[in-house]
C-alpha cells in the first residue's frame, strides 16, 4: 500500500507514461492524436499546479536529446528500446521489459507513476510495483469495446491487446475514463472494481480554439466565400471512417446535382496504424463515385492552422465507429462550428445532440447525407448550432481536467 508523501496530499513528481507516442509530436501524424494532446495539456497543467512531471517516451529519432522541456515543470525524456525510429504498434509489446528497464532506476524520485494507453500501462504495472509506488491509469481506448464497435472488414484489435488491458484493470489503484460511459464499460468489460474508477474529462485549449472570422479565414486559406465545406480533421484508418463522409458527399449531389458547384469536403490528416494503407484507396473510391472535384486530400496542420480550417468550414463530420471522447469534436465547437457525429461513446458526451449539432445512428451515406444537408441548408439552425457549440466547448477545459487528475492522484496514495 502506498503511502501519503510529505506533503500529506498531492505528489510532487509524477512519472508519466506515454511509450507509443510523444506529446511533442504533431496530432494526425503516425500514431498520434487526441492522445498526444491529452498528455501534453494534463502535463502542463499540473507543472503549473507545482507538480513536476516527467513523461518518458520512447526514442524515435537517434537525433533527439535525451531530455527535453515541454513545459514549465515538465520535461519530456526520450528511452532507447529498440530501434531508434519510427516502428509499427504492434511490435511495441515486445519492447516493454526493455522501456520499463531504462526507467525503472530513476523511480526513487517520484510519488506517482500515471499511464497512457495499454502499452505504457503494461510498463506503469511493472514499475509501480517494483518501487511501491501508486499507480493511475487512463486507457484512452479499449480493446473489447472498439472490437464490439468495429466496422465489417475492419481489423480486430489483437488478443494481447485485450489480456494486457485486463491486467492493467487488475493492478492498478485508480483508473481514470473520460466519461461515466467509459466508466461503464471498464466495468462491463474488465470487471473494473466499484470506486476504483475515477471521472477525468478531457479539455480543449480555448486560448487556440475559439469563435472566428469564418470570411478572414477563408481568404488566407484560398477558400471560396460561397463554398459549402463539410471539415474531416483526424488520422485516416478505418476507424475514423473519412470513407464515410466521401460517400455522403456524392449521396448529396447524387440528391441534388447543383450543390456540386458549392460544395467541398476538406480531409486533413495522415495514415495510421497497421491499416495505413487502407487510406491509399480513398482517391480511388473519390474517383469511382465521381466527386473528384469536391473532395480535397490535405496532410496534417499544426493546430493554430488546424484553427484556421475549423474557421473555413461551415460543419465538422466525425463520423468514428469508437471514440472515447472526441477531442476533434470538442475544438470544432469550441471556433463555433457545428458538428454531425456518430451516435457511439464519448461522443455522445462531446455533441449535445439537436443542440450543437447532430448525432447520426450508424454509418449509412443515406443518413448522413441528410444530417449534413440539414446543417448546411437551414441558415438560421446552423448559426444557433454554432452559438450554443462555442458555449457548450467553453465548459471543457484543461484546468478542469488537471483538477480532477489531482483527486485522482490523492486517491491512489490513499489506496
């Protein structure tokens, strides 16, 4: 059992595990995402609570130094195990004993080791226990639930996957969810144990991502003011499903052809994960269903760029088949944009359904065609959509997320 420190309540250094992925690193790029911006923000906003939080992720780049300050009281240090580059995800569980290894001396100057996702949470296990030290986890995603959630033809999430998470369950002393949903489901599918399970939503920089100029915005980026533009924002794998928002588009020209001279659907991001190639056909699929001209591929953008497209667009489509939270979602109504979701796990949390935008059950071009022409045709809805997603953004924030970080720290050292 782990004791309270000197301070009798909250730690002063936390280590924070983040193995597969940096929080320095770009979001929509590789394996990164909501996640990165999760531990970076958390991070900081617990450096500048007095913590000192060290976050250790694996080296990718033999040109990187060993440590480096992201923040105020935070730094990031860069571990060799394996190859010093870029590796696929699914050969990261081999590496674990040797990540854990390079750490596992320094732990004599924390209170608290905090995990990311499975793979760090493998790592948290090990050493946590090594050093009697409490341990909070945060899955970020489930295994079991995003193979429940999984579309057909989509790759299952592996076995080890699974075991791994269900041990991470067994171990741990606090686990953190974005939702009481996901709370239900560490429950349902892990047999989380009563109290152990502690609320932490996530935030959104709203010094980033606020209401804008949507005119201004266009003319720096060379978007037409008349265009009618539907935004995709994430990393493109089939799980985030861009394919869906391509087949709604040509749905709603095939429903009415004159929309093709206005209309525009923006996809920014990269490939990810062991389906990275499945992005290579969506030209393909653009080209057969002949909305070449609508549909406009673009790579990943720095997020006070990634604002800018947020201001371009007229209504934001996150049509994911899993999202814990839906951090894309939270920042497109934070600049005011409405958004059209999946009616599926956090983002039900995330879109206040009729309020700041539509939920769309399940994935039919059909349904989803309809959803967002409803948003783009009825001028007067989309701009009270718009108006209540900037306030509903505005009560999420990083502050309040670091807040109940905190509580759960204190309650794992009570544990």
């Amino acid at each position: 059992m782990a004791t309270m420190n000197s301070r009798g309540e909250y730690p002063n250094r936390v280590a924070m595990i983040s193995m597969h992925t940096s929080p320095l690193e770009t979001p929509g790029v590789g394996d990164a995402g909501g996640l990165n911006v999760y531990v970076a923000e958390v991070a900081r906003r617990l450096g500048e609570r007095g913590l000192h939080v060290d976050i250790f992720t694996r080296r990718r780049d033999p040109s990187t130094p060993p440590v480096l300050e992201a923040f105020e009281r935070v730094d990031v240090h860069h571990v060799t195990a394996g190859p010093t580059e870029p590796i696929a995800k699914e050969l990261l569980p081999d590496l674990v004993p040797q990540f854990a290894s390079q750490i596992s001396d320094r732990l004599g100057n924390y209170d608290l080791v905090h995990s990311h996702y499975w793979l760090s949470g493998l790592v948290g296990v090990e050493l946590a226990a090594a050093a009697n030290l409490p341990l909070v986890h945060t899955m970020h995603t489930m295994a079991r639930v995003k193979n429940a959630a999984r579309g057909s033809g989509h790759l299952t999430e592996p076995d080890i996957r699974e075991q791994g998470e269900a041990s991470i369950v067994g171990r741990t002393d606090v686990l953190t969810a974005n939702t009481l949903e996901e709370a239900s489901e560490l429950e349902a599918h892990y047999g989380a144990r009563p109290g152990q399970v502690m609320i932490v939503p996530p935030g959104v920089d709203l010094h980033v991502f606020h209401p804008c100029d949507q005119p201004k915005s266009r003319a720096q980026l060379g978007v037409s003011q008349d265009a009618q533009v539907i935004l995709f924002v994430g990393r493109i794998q089939p799980l985030k499903a861009p394919d869906v928002l391509i087949r709604a588009v040509a749905r709603m020209i095939e429903n009415r052809p004159q929309r093709r001279d206005r209309l525009k659907l923006i996809i920014i991001g990269s490939p990810s994960g062991p389906e990275g190639e499945w992005a290579s056909r969506l030209p393909e699929l653009v080209a057969s269903l002949g909305v070449g001209d609508v549909v406009e591929f673009r790579p990943h953008s720095p997020r006070e760029e990634l604002f800018r497209w947020y201001c371009v667009s007229d209504v934001v489509g996150v049509p994911s088949y899993n999202e814990s939270f839906g951090l894309v979602a939270l920042e497109a109504q934070a600049c005011g944009r409405p958004v059209v979701a999946t009616d599926v796990g956090g983002l039900r949390h995330a879109v206040d359904d009729g309020h700041t935008g539509i939920l769309v059950p399940g994935h039919d071009p059909d349904d989803w065609a309809a959803a967002l022409t409803k948003v783009l045709d009825d001028q007067d809805s989309s701009v009270r959509l718009g108006v209540n997603a900037a306030a509903h953004a505005s009560r999420f924030s990083w502050d309040n997320s670091a807040a109940a970080t905190l509580e759960a720290y204190h309650a794992a050292q009570l544990r």
